[in-house]
C-alpha cells in the first residue's frame, strides 16, 4: 500500500466516524435511489453527508458537522445559502406575495427580463426563460439550427453545457482521444458526429477550423469563463476573433453565462469583453436559489421559435411547465435587484476574499513542497474573481485551456477530485473540483480558517511525509 492510499484509508476512517447518521441515511437511499442520491458531484466516495441546515457561508449535517461550503448550490448562491434580501422595491410596486405555480403569465417575469437585458447591456434582445442550464443551452443550439439552416455544433473541449444529447461531447479528458470523446450511451450518433470541439483561448485552432468547416456550422458555444474546465477566463483577443469569424461565416456566436453571468459583476463576461453574443444563456444566480435560467438574444434569432407561414417549421422552445415559475421569479428579480444595487460593495469584497483564498491555498502547498496553481483569477476582461480552482500540474505551464489541468499526464487530477474534498471534509471545509466559490456571505474569518485547513492538508500530503 502507497502512502497515498494508507492516507486515503485514515481519511475515510475519520469521515466515517463524523458521519454515522448520514452513512445509514445513505443506506436508505441506495435501496430507492440510484446511487443513493441525486446529482453526481454530490455523491463522493465513499458517501456523501446529507444536509440539514444551510446558511451563509456553512451548512450543517445530520450528525451535526458544521462546513464552511464553497459549492454553494452549484454557484448559484452567490450571497451565501438562503440569504435573507431586503425587498426594497421601487416605490408604488408592493407586490402580492408570488403564488405557486399558475401556468399564467405574470408580471415578475417581465420584471425580471428587462433588468437581465438592462444588466446584460445588449439593445434588441430578448429573453424565454426555462428551468435550467441544461434546457437553456440545449434551446440555444436549437435556435441556432433553425436559424440558419445548419445541423452542426462547435463547442470548447473541456467545455460543459449540462447533459443535453446536443452537447455531451468533449467534456472530460480522454487518455486516447483527448476532447473528442462522446460523453453518454444513448446520444444517438447521428448527433455526436455533428459536435465538433476546438481548444479554449486558441485563436489560431478557431480559425483553422472555420475555414475548414465554418460553412456547416450553426452555433459555437462557449463558455467566456470556462467553469468546469479549470476556471480558466477567455481572452479578450479570443472572444474577439470568435466574434468575427462567426460574423464572417454566418454562424450563431452563443456565451454560454451560466457560471459567469452575474458572478464577476453585476452582468455577463461578454458585457465586460465588450463582445456582444447573437445569443447567451444565464442560470445559477439569476433565480436567487430557484430553478431559473433563460436564453437571452438578438430577436431575429429568438423569433425563429414563432410559427410563421411560409418559413422552415418553428423551433420548439416551449420553456416546460415550471418555466417563469411565480415565486421564482419574485426571487431572481430580488437577487438581481440587489446585485445591480450592491454590486459596487459585494464584488470587490468577494473577489479580495477569492485572490486572499488563492494566494493562501498556493502558499500552503507550496511550504510542503508541493507545486499547486490556484486557477480561477480574472484577467483584463474581468477585474476581479471570487472563484478558485488548485491545479496541481506535473510541469509548471501557463494554464489557457481545459487540458492544461484535465489531462492526468499534465496534472493530477485525482488530487483535486478526491483527496482534497475529503482531506477538507475531515477539517470542516466542503469544496468540489478542489474549490469553489467564495459567496456574500463569507467572512474575513471563514477565509482564514479555509486556508488553515488547506495548510494543515497540505502538511499531510507532503512527500516527505506521505512515503
Ligand atoms: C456553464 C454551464 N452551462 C450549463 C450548465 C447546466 O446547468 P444546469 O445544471 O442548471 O442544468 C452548467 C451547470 O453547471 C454550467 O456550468
């Protein structure tokens, strides 16, 4: 046995003492739920713990562990869990508490897409919402394929758009084909085939490829902040070039905003480039903790979901029967309310406390003699960035796209996944992919004591003490 392994066993030992009750719980569910659970990054090895509480920056579980939690609801909680908004609406607009669901239009909904189109800074666009970032993205590359005609799709490699059969290629790293690989049985493939990846921040590739194979391209969808892929910010010159070459070959440009938007600032990373999409897709934050995301774009493409007589069959973006749900939307026009009023104090807050975590983690590594670069800072597009991401490559390169950091030859990815989410866990610290998000509701003294417990799992992952 490596003394990896010996460590990973007294790991688990450790959590599974702290967990007793969340260990039967999950016993229960894997007689009534696959996996025993809901979501796949919830359910870490060798159990998850079940939640009980959430507030601010911690949650609690049922054997009443406290974590400071940094995956907060995916990222959407950007002011911390259940955060309580002052609803300071403008004057004359008390609303009615919002209902359950109706399946009727309501007012909220309007509300909330003209302050996403004010926010977004783009004229003439417009908004359908739906229920998540799956759907939103999947509705995109529909739209862009009635739009114009064409049935193939460009995406980022490393790239992550939800699991819609239009985009689950290219995800993960795969030994043999890198970011070519179909990520899912039953995506017929007739569509697969029709999913292209190139590499993120590369001009050059992007380009290659257009005039290779613009002409049958509807959409390239990216990311302008590349999430799961490492946390890894566009170039301002790359989401330029993606602009024009789009332009040029009349492909739809989509930003996927999902993580981005809302995240840096109170709008999305296109805004901060400067580079206007043809369409882009928002989620995470703007449902204030609810299921909200929407499509948002130039009306001439969003119109191809009207029938019209005399035109190719509509697009079918019917939204589904929660989207523009009542209460959820009174809560994401509370969050963004708040965001754009806020924004000037609660970004540059985060975003110190992101860079103080960053440094911190680096440093702390870097004292066992261990080399981990801590991703997710901004660049000139985005000034400041309360994400972070430990990469822990295996020879120092400049980390531009998703296989800098997802390839295992170029960087320990195990190390990411698995170790540190349970080293931190036995130190009272829930992180996924490494980190997370720094939220609203983090203080000076939660960042302190996050980095403490990277240095105290960085002491335990020293070679010299590992064997
Ligand atoms: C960039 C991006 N797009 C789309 C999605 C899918 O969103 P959802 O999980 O709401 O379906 C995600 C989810 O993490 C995402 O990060």
């Amino acid at each position: 046995m490596t003394g990896l392994e010996r460590l990973m066993n007294r790991l688990e030992i450790l959590y599974k003492k702290r967990t007793p009750r969340s260990f039967r719980l999950f016993r229960r569910a894997q007689n009534v739920m696959i996996q025993g659970g809901s979501h796949s990054l919830r359910l870490l090895a060798p159990y998850p713990f079940f939640v009980r509480r959430a507030s601010g920056p911690e949650v609690v579980d049922i054997d009443g562990n406290v974590y400071v939690d940094y995956w907060q609801g995916h990222y959407a909680n950007i002011l911390g869990h259940n955060p309580v908004i002052p609803d300071d609406p403008p004057a004359g607009e008390e609303p009615d508490d919002p209902s359950l669901h109706t399946g009727f239009e309501g007012e909220d909904q309007v509300k909330l897409a003209e302050i996403l189109i004010r926010q977004a800074g783009w004229k003439g666009h417009k908004v359908r919402f739906t229920t998540s970032g799956t759907l939103a993205a999947m509705y995109a590359v529909m739209l862009a394929c009635g739009r114009t005609g064409r049935e193939e799709v460009l995406k980022i490699g490393g790239g992550w758009h939800g699991a819609s059969p239009l985009l689950l290629k290219g995800i993960a790293y795969d030994r043999s084909l890198g970011f070519t690989k179909v990520e899912s049985a039953g995506v017929p493939s007739a569509f697969s085939k029709k999913i292209h990846t190139v590499r993120y921040n590369d001009s050059e590739g992007l380009i290659r490829f257009l005039r290779r194979r613009g002409e049958k391209i509807a959409c390239f969808i990216l990311e302008p902040y590349l999430g799961a892929g490492g946390f890894i910010p566009a170039d301002r010159e790359y989401l330029q070039t993606a602009r024009e070459w789009t332009s040029r070959l009349g492909i739809v440009l989509v930003f996927d905003e999902i993580i981005s938007g809302f995240r840096f600032a109170p709008t999305g990373v296109g805004r901060l480039a400067g580079v206007e999409p043809d369409l882009a897709t928002f989620g995470k934050a703007i449902g204030g903790g609810h299921a909200v995301a929407a499509v948002m774009g130039k009306t001439d493409i969003l119109e191809c979901l009207l029938p019209r007589a005399g035109r190719r069959t509509a697009v079918r973006f019917s939204g589904g029967t929660y989207s523009a749900h009542p209460q959820y939307m009174r809560a994401g026009l509370r969050m963004i309310r708040h965001l754009a009023r806020h924004g000037p104090e609660i970004y540059p807050r985060i975003a110190a406390m992101g860079e103080r975590l960053r440094r911190g983690i680096e440093d702390a590594f870097a004292a066992e003699g261990i080399d981990a670069r801590c991703a997710g800072r901004g660049n000139d597009v985005i000034p400041g960035s309360s994400l972070f991401m430990p990469h822990f490559l295996r020879v120092r390169h400049e980390i531009r796209e998703a296989g800098d950091v997802l390839d295992p030859r170029r960087a320990d990815v195990r190390m990411k996944e698995e170790i540190l989410r349970l080293a931190l866990l036995t130190r009272s610290v829930h992180v996924v992919h490494g980190g997370g998000a720094v939220s609203a509701a983090h203080r000076e003294a939660d960042i302190d004591r996050t980095i403490e417990a990277y240095r105290d799992v960085a002491r335990l992952l020293n070679p010299a003490v590992l064997g």
